[in-house]
C-alpha cells in the first residue's frame, strides 16, 4: 500500500474521533442519590437504596445507551445539615446530571435550596409536603401529597358514614400536613374533628393517648404515622380492647407493619399508590426481585423508589447524547404516562406527579383492595 500525503491526513483527521468516541463511550453517566442509610430513618434508606439497585442492573443490561449510568449514593441521615452539604458534593461533581432523593420533606427541601440555585434536577420519591415542588423549576416528585391523600380518605370515611373522626400524627411537617388536608375536608363534607393531638415518632407507650380518643368518641380514627408506630398504636389500642374503625395514609403501607402487629393489624384501612399483589406484569417482576433481595413483599416507599429511578433513567435516555443537567430537568418535566409499579405518572405543569390512588385494607393479614 502506498501512503500518500492524503492518507496520512485521513489518519490524522479520524484517529483523535475515533480515541475522543472511545473515551466519551467508557465515561459514565451520574447521578446521585441522597438517602438516609443510618440512623433513626435508615430502614427505609436501605430500601431505597436496594430499589435503585434492582432499576439501575437491569437498566444497564438493557443496552438503551452505549454508556454505563452509576449512582453515586451519600447518607444523609435524614439530617438537613447533611443534606445540604451532600447537595453540594453532588453539584460540585460535573459528571452528576440528575439527583434522587432524600427521603423526608424536610431534608429534600433544605437540599433542595442549594440544587435551585446550581441548576440540578431533583426527583424525590417521598417528599409529600404541598411546598416541596414549589420551591423551583428544579424539583419534582413521583408520589402523591396530603393535598391528595387527605380530602380524598376524609371522603372515603364520610361516604362510610363516618363522621366524628379524631385525627392523630407524628409531630412533624408532614405529619402536620396529614391532619390539615383531611380536617379541612373532612369539615367542608359535615364531618367533625373531635380532637387532633401529635406524637414524636419513635413513641413508645400510646395508652394515654388512646384512652384521650376513647373520651372523645369517635367514629372512627384517622392517622399519620409510619409503620413502627403504627404496629405499636394498633396492638395497644387491641390490648385495651377499644375497637373503633382505623384509618391511615399510604405512609402506612409496608408489609412490616403486619409483622410487627400480627392480628392487631385487621381491619386497617389506608390509601396507595402500589398493589404488590397486582398482576400487571411490571409489579410481578419488581416484585418478584425485591422478595429475592430482601425476602419479603415490597412496600409503597420501594416502589416508589424504583419507579423514581426509572423516571430518572427514562430522562437521560430522551435526552442523550446531549445529556446535561438542563436537558434531563426538561425531558423530566416532560413526562408522560410513564408506566410505572405504581401507576402512570405524568408530570404537570407544577411537576407533580397526577396518579390514582387505590383503597386497601389489612385482611387475613394481607393488604387488599377494597371497592367502597
């Protein structure tokens, strides 16, 4: 072969493509995910974090792009200090384009300050206070607030002729949250609150409080706790034999509440975006996983961790190879009717998430939907 002038200019021309194409290729896509993984919160962490592992594996098997995506985990203990320095650890690192996370409102609003001002898109699979996605352009979520939950189980009790309801809930934003969206609804329909009280999450002894409910009188009884308490306030309502009608949040919803409160479980009634005993065959396979990783039937937090991350996903896929932290906020807020374990989500114009709800309640020790 002769090598002509030409020819070497070729070379010369397509060889540092070539190398560049290589190299971009074996640079992976980041994104980050900031969840509490010890601490008083840490259980859900865990589960977060094996919910995005499921997503992540099978999204790199899948060969939708030519790069590898990583996640890039911080434990932020559920502290908003430490979810703030990790906003920005995560900013600070070019290769992130995208975060998930954290898990309560309270430290997903604090990071989400230091995320508004650089420019990254934020999906929190938890934070359901209504002023989260407020704060900017920049954040979004993929499971349903108060706002919703609320007026919609104040209507559901009210159509059972429930109507002198006593409101409890954790001493927290969110918990704060519960008792306002359903009271107010609850009110407007020509139910009555008959008392409202809070709790510090983690309480051990509920008997006080349960026997202030049972002066009260009510129909029944509305709450917002989360599955550790929710197994101790149903087993000590059980043991002082006080039997009213019990309703909670999808906050509630985790196959551990029934092992921790066995038989004193039945009979609660609660709202979800997720039904692990779905047929659809998307809920069969997460399923399917996540009882050969952890053992037991996911929860709705997990499922909502897992249809996070595929969102995520789904908007670096729509926007590569032009991936940037702009792009992916757009491709985001552009979602649509994205088929997820709990449900399709479409992102509004006020990036929240517009999903159905489903009525369950604990039956033979199972969560099962129910019609009325």
């Amino acid at each position: 072969m002769t090598v002509t002038r030409r020819t070497l200019v070729g070379i010369a021309l397509v060889a540092p493509l070539s190398f560049v194409g290589t190299a971009f290729a074996a640079d992976p896509i980041k994104i980050g995910y900031q969840l509490p993984l010890t601490g008083n919160t840490a259980q859900y962490g865990q589960d977060f974090k094996t919910a995005a592992e499921i997503a992540l594996d099978r999204f790199n098997a899948s060969g939708k792009l030519p790069v590898k995506v990583e996640i890039v985990y911080e434990d932020s203990r559920s502290d908003a200090k430490e979810g703030v320095a990790i906003a920005r650890k995560f900013v600070d690192d070019e290769k992130i384009v995208g975060v998930l996370g954290d898990f309560t409102s309270g430290v997903s609003m604090a990071a989400a300050q230091v995320y508004k001002e650089a420019g990254m898109p934020q999906l929190s699979q938890t934070a359901s206070h209504p002023d989260y996605a407020k704060i900017s352009e920049w954040q979004f979520r993929n499971i349903t607030t108060q706002a919703g939950e609320g007026p919609y189980n104040a209507d559901w009790m009210v159509s059972k002729g429930l109507k002198k309801v006593a409101v409890i809930a954790e001493q927290t934003d969110w918990g704060q949250s519960v008792t306002k969206y359903f009271s107010d609804e609850l009110t407007a329909k020509g139910g009555t609150v008959v008392m409202t009280e809070y709790f510090n999450r983690g309480t051990p002894d509920f008997r006080s409080l349960l026997a202030k409910i049972e002066r009260a009188k009510p129909d029944a009884i509305y709450t917002g706790f989360f599955y550790e308490d929710g197994a101790n306030f149903l087993k000590q309502m059980k043991q002082l034999g006080y039997a009213v009608p019990v309703f909670s949040t999808s906050a509630a919803h985790n196959q551990k509440l029934i092992e921790l409160a066995g038989p004193d479980a039945e009979g609660l009634s609660l709202t979800t975006n997720f039904l692990p005993n779905s047929p659809k065959p998307e809920v069969k396979s997460f399923v399917e996983a996540w009882v050969k990783a952890r053992g037991a039937e996911p929860g709705q937090f997990p499922a909502q961790a897992f249809d996070a991350v595929n969102i995520m996903l789904d908007a670096i896929v729509k926007t590569y190879p032009k991936t940037t932290r702009a792009s992916v906020r757009d491709a985001l807020a552009a979602t649509k009717d994205f088929p997820g374990v709990t449900g399709v989500t479409t992102f509004g114009p006020d990036r929240e998430p517009v999903k159905q709800l489903s009525k369950v309640r604990v039956v033979g020790g199972v969560f099962s939907p129910v019609a009325e």
